[in-house]
C-alpha cells in the first residue's frame, strides 16, 4: 500500500482517509487536498496496481481488506 499523509494543520485535527475506487489512484483526489487539509489531517493511498503502488498481488495478508484495515489501526 502506498500511503500519502498530510500534516495536520493543528493539534488532535480529524482524520480523513481518502480512497478512489474503480481502479482510480490517489491523485484523484489531489483537486480536493488544499482545501481538506485546513481542516483535517489527510491520509490518501494508492490501492495495488493503481497510482504509484505497483503491487498487483493480495498474496500478503496487509493487501486484503483485513490486512489494509490493521495496517491503518497500526499506523
């Protein structure tokens, strides 16, 4: 998983994860980031075989839905 993480723009901010669907890739959402993250620390990730994740295998248990759930509890 490729993970892009915005500072937060003041102590304890709410956390936003953004993900693109259908194949799309977190520079979807680059439009939105200036204005999300006044507010909101902004965590935005490339799924496998999208964006700059080259991965294309859910061989390893972190690219399984369960996998990528803990690995964001975790960080």
């Amino acid at each position: 998983m490729k993970l892009s993480l915005s500072p937060p723009p003041y102590a304890d901010a709410p956390v936003v994860v953004l993900i693109s669907g259908l194949g799309g890739s977190g520079s979807y959402w680059l439009p939105q980031l200036a204005v999300l993250e006044q507010e909101y620390q902004v965590i935005c990730y490339d799924q496998r075989g999208t964006g700059n994740n080259p991965d294309t295998l859910a061989e390893r248990l972190q690219y399984r839905p369960d996998g990528q759930r803990n690995c964001i509890r975790r960080w």
